[in-house]
C-alpha cells in the first residue's frame, strides 16, 4: 500500500493498526472472517471505476467487454456450488438483499413471519426498528423456552394464524440445524413463499456439512462475507419463475450500479468454495465449534440449546453472575475478541443483554483446530470468572498473541 502510505498516512496507519488487531487477536464474531489476498486484490482492483447498470447482456452504459464477464463467472460459479436456478450476485449486502425480496413479492402492510430479533433472528426478519418491521406487518416465531430450539409445530400454528406472504427461515444466533423441509410444509400449508436467509451458514452449505436450503426455498440470501469467506455482499438465489422479479427488484428497484469489484472478489471467493481444501474448511469450523462448546460446558457455561451443530454459539452468562457486555469487554481486553448478545427470553436490554455470542469461522480460518479452542474455552473460563482482573487480561493478552504467531490468517501472511 506505498501509494496509500505516500498519500494518507493518516489512513494508512489506521489499516496498519487494525491488519495487527487481526492479526494478533483471537476473532471469536460469529459473522467474521479472513478473505484470501486473491479476494482482497480482486475487491481493491481497478473494477471499482465502472458503471454497469443492468446485467450481463443488458446494460445501459458502455464498456462492460470485461464487467459481462466477471458477472457472468460469478453468477456461474454460485449456480454450480451452490444448484440455483438463479443468481444475483449485485446486492451490496445481506440487508438490501433481503428487502429486495420483499419489493421483488410484497406490497406495504403485508405480512411476513420471521424469527424474532431477541431470539436469534435478525433486524431485516421483521424486527420493528426495520424497514422490515415499519413497511410490512412483521409478524414473529420464538424459540421454546424450555430447550431454545425452534419449535416447528408453533410455527406452524402462528403461520396459520397470521398467513404470511412471506415465511424466512434464518437466523444470526441460532446454534442448531434449521429443518428446511418443515419450514417448506409450514409455507405450503399458509400459502406463503419461503424466504430462507442462509447468510450465517453458507459456507457450511458450501461445504458440504449443513443441509441445502436451495431445493426448498422459493429464494434464498446470503451475505458472502461470513462463513462463505468472501467480500463484503450478497447474492439472491431463487427459482427461475422468480428470477425476472428478483433482477428487477434489486436493478432498478432498489440499487444502481453494482459494485463490480465486489462481484469480481465474490466470483474468486466461490472459485475457493468449491475446493476440496474448502471441505475440509467447513468441516473444522463445526468441529471446532463443538470443541470450544464441550470446553465451556465443562467449565459450567449454560449454552443456550445445550450445544452447537454450526458454526456458533450462544451463551447465557446469568450463571456466572456477569453480564454480555462486561464479559465481552473483559476478553476484548484479553486479546479475545466477540460480541454480546441477547439470549431467548433475556430479561435484559440488547444493549446490555445477558449473553455472548461466539463462532469459528475466522479461527477456523487461520488453521485453529480442536487443540487450541480447549486452550481459548480455558482462557474465556479464566476471564469471566474475574472480569475486573487487567493483570489477568494483559497475560492472556500476551499468550494469545503468541499462540495466534504459529497461525498466519489468510491475508495477512505477509506480517509474518
Ligand atoms: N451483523 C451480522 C451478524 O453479526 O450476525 C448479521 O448481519
């Protein structure tokens, strides 16, 4: 970046600083990753100064000799990984993606059914400070408050009761397989279409090691960003009955020109999902939520559901007597670094809830396996139990930096 160090030091000091942040911490949010330097590079290429509105085939500037292509690879690539009948690979993330649905099948006060914000859903489900909430009348499916699982007879019987346009299945926080064949029974059932946001276990899918929702959904999101390790974006899969209301809700509906650098770095990103290194990828983001699970368990940590089948995990601290924010605080100052959360039934406010929520595909990322997440559940045990212990923060500190020293995460291998 000598161009960047030339012309805005200031800046560059900052991208210096946070490349060490990630380099030297352990990255426990659920929803973070690592990209590749071919996915960096494809995101900082010259891609970023054209203008494509429209798609492949259909634009309304000149000059896509190169842009038709890189969409078109994109597209091709998400429909062979993923067995879409159709993609848009334009939404700039997973929350203008999920409205253009919404504008692609629903008019303002129609009603759609999503999980709820508090119990692990997330803002463009529904949630009431939402366009999702304000536009529509957002209608909610909780978690059963005995096992903090969904509940698929009473989200059958809410949807019969309130007859969604919409049902979306999906979730930021929910730690179990989602049972897609339920969930197409149930929108049958109310005439609904099934909106399936997959944005948190797409690389999962990817991988082989979480179920596909693409034979059962009418359409489906995903953020490309999370598990699926690539840029900042999106992309709608759908049936192709839908597609033409899909294309024409995100362009011209809802966005202009696509951010072609983006595309480009989506289209490397999936080229990476279909490997066999891959694979293996997903199948050690679950195995080593289930090892920093089985850690924590051990250590008396009540995990909301009992455990994990993904790549997350929600815990409720009201057991060990400190709150989501002071103990995501106190690891953050440990060199551990999540977000807190609110648990199913919090009796807490968000911004100061009961819970955190932790996920291994940044970890898992830079080569972590079984063996380190026993060591980081023993880390977090030691920080929660005394949270106003800086001594004890600066000396985890110090052993996650040399732990994450063996481990170069992709991207930043140059710091090594
Ligand atoms: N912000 C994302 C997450 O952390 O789950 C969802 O969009």
């Amino acid at each position: 970046m000598s161009s960047l160090h030339q012309s805005d030091p200031e800046l560059f000091t900052l991208i210096k600083q946070e490349e060490q942040r990630q380099k030297n911490k352990i990255r426990l949010i659920a929803s973070e990753n690592y990209v590749s330097g071919a996915v960096m590079e494809a995101t900082g290429s010259v891609l970023t100064n054209k203008y494509s509105e429209g798609y492949p085939g259909k634009r309304y500037y000149e000059g896509q000799q190169y842009i038709d292509q890189v969409e078109s690879l994109a597209i091709q690539r998400a429909k062979d990984l993923f067995g879409a009948e159709h993609v848009n690979v334009q939404p700039y993330s997973g929350s203008p993606a999920n409205l253009a649905v919404f504008f692609a099948f629903l008019n303002p006060g129609d009603t759609i059914l999503g999980m709820a914000l508090p119990h692990g859903g997330h803002l463009t489900h529904g949630a009431k400070v939402s366009i999702s909430g304000k536009y529509f009348n957002a209608e909610s499916y909780s978690l059963d408050q005995e096992t903090g699982r969904l509940n698929y007879d009473a989200i059958r019987e809410k949807a019969l009761a309130c007859r969604p346009k919409i049902l979306i299945a999906g979730h930021s926080a929910y730690s179990r397989i989602l049972d897609f064949a339920a969930f197409r029974e149930i929108a049958d059932a109310c005439g609904a279409l099934l909106l399936v946001d997959m944005a948190h276990f797409a690389g999962l899918v990817a991988g082989g090691v979480h179920p596909s929702p693409i034979p059962y959904a009418d359409v489906v999101t995903t953020t490309t960003h999370k598990s699926l390790r690539g840029p900042r974006g999106a992309m709608i899969m759908c049936r192709q009955a839908h597609a033409a209301a899909i294309d024409k809700a995100v362009f011209p509906g809802l966005q202009g020109g696509p951010h072609n650098n983006t595309t480009a770095a989506i289209a490397v990103a999936l080229r990476e999902a279909s490997t066999d290194a891959f694979k293996q990828y997903a199948a050690q983001i679950v195995k080593n939520a289930q090892a920093l699970a089985g850690t924590l368990i051990d250590r008396g940590f009540n995990l909301v559901t009992g455990g994990t089948d993904n790549h997350l995990m929600l815990i409720d601290l009201t057991n060990k007597g400190v709150t989501g924010k002071v103990a995501a605080k106190a690891l953050d100052a440990a060199g551990i670094v999540l977000n807190y959360n609110a648990v199913p039934y919090d009796t807490r406010k968000p911004f100061d809830p009961s819970g955190i929520r932790l996920g291994t595909p940044a970890v898992t990322s830079r080569g972590f396996k079984e063996e380190q997440m026993v060591q980081i559940g023993k880390w977090i045990d030691a920080v929660v139990a005394d949270p106003t212990n800086t001594a004890l923060q600066a000396e985890i500190a110090a052993m996650v930096q040399q732990l994450c020293a063996g481990f170069p995460a992709p991207g930043l291998e140059h710091l090594s």
